[in-house]
C-alpha cells in the first residue's frame, strides 16, 4: 500500500478524532484476503466436524 497514502488518511481521520486501524501482522492486500478466506474456511470445517461429532450419540 501506499505509505503516504495511508499516512495521511489516519491523520485525517485523527484529526476528526476517530482511529485509523490498519493492517500490521497481515498485508493489506491479496496476502491479507487469501488470509481471510483460510480462516474462514478452517472455521466452516471445524463447524462441520463439530456438527458430525454431535450427530453422532450412543444411546
């Protein structure tokens, strides 16, 4: 990203007294969708095998 850019975005955002909250561990383009997507994806199987598990009861 732009480091001006995005500079001078948070400091406009500050000065209208809101906060700026921008990407540090992950980047903030492609890289930080495809991030995204993994995690999510990684949490709808988890559902899912959770959900299989539950299904599954002796009686």
């Amino acid at each position: 990203m732009n480091r001006v850019l995005a500079a001078g975005l948070a400091q406009a955002l500050r000065d209208r007294g809101l906060r700026a909250y921008l990407p540090r561990l992950a980047p903030a383009n492609d890289g930080g969708i495809a991030l995204g997507q993994a995690a999510h994806a990684r949490q709808v199987i988890m559902n899912e095998n959770a959900s299989a598990e539950e299904s599954r009861t002796c009686a």
